[in-house]
C-alpha cells in the first residue's frame, strides 16, 4: 500500500510520522524515507515544506499532516545539543509552524531550542561550536561550519519574542566572527573554520564538503548569502548587508550560463561536474530578500538573477515532473563522500518553494517573510 502527501507517494497505508522524505538518488522513483532524530539535520525540512504549502493553499489537510510531522521533532527540544543543526530541524519546523498558527506551544519549544543551541557557543572564541564531535575526532578544538549561519536565525527570533537578550548577542558574535575569519580576499568562503580555545584565534579554514580548503563550495556561498541577508534584517547594521552583497556578487559573477552552479565552483571536472540546484534554491531565495535591501539598481540586479535561477530551475532540465516524486532534480550533498550526487533531496524542494512563494509576494507587494 502507499499514501500520498502533496502529490508525494510514501511507502505504507498508515503514515509513520517519525520518518521523513531525505532523497530520491539518481534513476529511483520514490522518496528515501530517514528518522527523525537530532543526528538526522534534513528532518525540519518536510514539515517545512507542510507549513509553506498551507501557508500559500491553506488547505486543512495539508495542515493536519503538517502539525503531527512537526510533532514528531518535539522530544529534540528536550535533549541536550548534538551540534549546531538545531536551527535547521527546528525552526523549519516549528519556526515556520508557529509564524501562520500562533500556537503558542510551539514558541516554548522554539526558545527551549535557541537556549539550547546557546549552549554550543564559546566566549572565547565567539562563535558556536558547530560540530562538537569533530573536536575529538579531528583535533579541532573549535569549529564552525558556513552552514551555521543559517542557525542564527532562530537565536535572533527567540530573543524577539521572550527568550534571554543574550541570544541576540551570541547570533551577533557568531555572524562578525564569521565575516571577519572565514573568508578569503575574493569573498568566498572556508566551509570550516578552526579556532583556538585558549586565546579564541583563528587557526585555519578546512573543507569538510568541498572540493578544496579553498575552493567554492556552492551550497557553503548559498548558506553565506542567506545567512548574512538574514543577519542584516534582524541587526539592520550596514556591514552585514555590505558584506551579504560581496558574498553574492562572487557567487554570481562565477555562475555558468543557467544560474545554476556546479557543486563546487572549483571543481576539476567543470564543466563534467555534477551540478548542485539545492545551492540555487537557497540562493534564489536569499537574493529575493536581499533585493528589497538595497538600493534600486543593486535590487534590480539581484532579484533578476533570482527570477533566472528560478527560470532555469523550472525547466524540464530541474523539475522532476514525471521522473520522480521530488519538485527538483540534480542536486548534489556531500560529493567527496560519494552521496546524494545528482539526486532530488529534501531541502532542495523546501528552498525551492520559499523561493517561489517569496518571489509570489514580491511580485503582489506582500510581506516576503512568514509572519
Ligand atoms: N548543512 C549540511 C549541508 O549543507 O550539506
């Protein structure tokens, strides 16, 4: 028996709501289904994409699945802080879960988390620790991933709506420690960062799923890109929004024709190399909210370049159509460990679709951020 959500057929005649679409590799047809767990940093996504579909349809079934998949991350909420994912399975859960329902149950499990989160950061550094099983592991005392960026977003909310000022302050360390070690002269970033726990300095940057320490690893410059746009709408200081533009404009300057990048900018292979549309959709969808930031001639640039990604995105090339379940094909996910290489992942299609309901709003003048 199946059951289908969304026009997505899932193995079962009774869903188990503790198992969520991951990824549909190369040449299968279905959803790969994973268990929710802290470990698991994919599983917000889908009942992610719940909440935004009610949130354009508002259709009560789709409400009804969308309120028991984010049910089944409640228990992380409760558990001590495996790393620095918090941000992704929850706020894309219950983040976007309590801006259309106001139920106030889930704004307790969103601080609980944020405090959480806190607990990873380190003064002395100034950043969250973002692996902290790496620091036995690989010997790194301390490190951040460009990926956290992302994470800062439900540290910036809590602190707006009741939680501790000091989460504010921890997603503002973290974010100008960030910009100011983590970047190369031309803008692009180091996946990893390394840094010293008795003086805080920065010791070097890595890749963990790039091609190179200091290659462009697409879905890190898409993390950058949104996150720094992000930082900015919660700070409103300047640097921020300066530096998210630098951080695009490098991105974009080295796109190939179609607006969608190759896994890793420097990838060898290019232009054989598999390409990584999750990085598009996160990158479409950072550019449509940075557009309305800056001024009139930069906003033209970025939002056209967005509608492009989305163009591009929205041929038979991107769109799964009849090939699989999945909105999107040909995304990659960590290509030096030979997995999810050209396949439809999850958050790819939860992009994807902030991305189009973003630029929706943009275009009838509507605020482009769930409320
Ligand atoms: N945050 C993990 C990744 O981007 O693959």
């Amino acid at each position: 028996m199946q059951c289908t959500l969304l026009g997505m057929t899932l193995p079962g005649d009774t869903l188990d709501y503790t198992m969520v679409p991951r990824h549909i590799l190369k040449g299968q047809h279905e959803w790969e289904l994973s268990k929710v767990s802290q470990e698991n940093w994919i599983a917000g996504f889908w009942p992610g994409i719940l909440w935004y579909d009610y949130s354009y349809t508002h259709n009560p079934k789709i409400k009804v699945q969308a309120e028991k998949y984010t049910d089944s991350l409640h228990f992380i909420s409760q558990l001590p802080a495996y790393d620095h994912d918090l941000g992704f399975l929850m706020f894309c859960s219950y983040g976007n879960g309590y801006k259309i329902t106001h139920n106030p149950a889930y704004k307790d499990v969103i601080i609980r988390t944020a405090d959480t989160l806190a607990t990873l950061f380190n003064p002395k550094v100034g950043t969250i620790l973002s692996w902290p099983r790496e620091v036995a592991s690989k010997g790194w005392p301390h490190n951040t991933i460009m990926d956290n960026m992302m994470n800062l977003e439900i540290l910036f909310w809590a602190a707006k709506h009741g939680g501790s000022k000091h989460l504010y302050d921890i997603a503002v360390s973290h974010a100008t420690k960030t910009m100011e070690h983590q970047f190369r002269p031309d803008y692009g970033n180091y996946h990893v960062a390394i840094y010293d726990t008795i003086d805080g300095h920065f010791i070097k940057g890595v890749t963990h799923q790039g091609y190179a320490d200091n290659s462009m690893w697409a879905r890190g410059q898409s993390w950058a890109i949104y996150g720094f746009t992000m930082v900015y709408r919660e700070t409103k200081d300047k640097k921020f929004l300066n530096f998210a533009q630098k951080v695009a404009d490098v991105y974009l300057k080295r796109l190939p024709k179609d607006y969608i990048p190759y896994w890793d900018f420097d990838a060898p292979d290019i232009p054989n190399a598999p390409k990584d549309a999750s990085a598009a959709c996160v990158t479409a969808s950072a550019l449509i909210e940075l557009s309305t930031y800056v001024p009139s001639k930069s906003g033209t640039k970025y939002r056209k370049a967005a509608e492009k990604m989305l163009e591009s995105l929205s041929t038979s090339h991107y769109q799964s159509r009849n090939i699989n379940n999945a909105f999107l094909l040909h995304s990659t996910g960590h290509f030096p460990n030979h997995s999810e290489i050209d396949a439809s992942i999850i958050y790819a299609d939860y992009y994807y679709l902030e991305a189009l309901i973003r630029l929706n709003a943009l275009q009838e003048n509507k605020s482009l951020l769930l409320e």
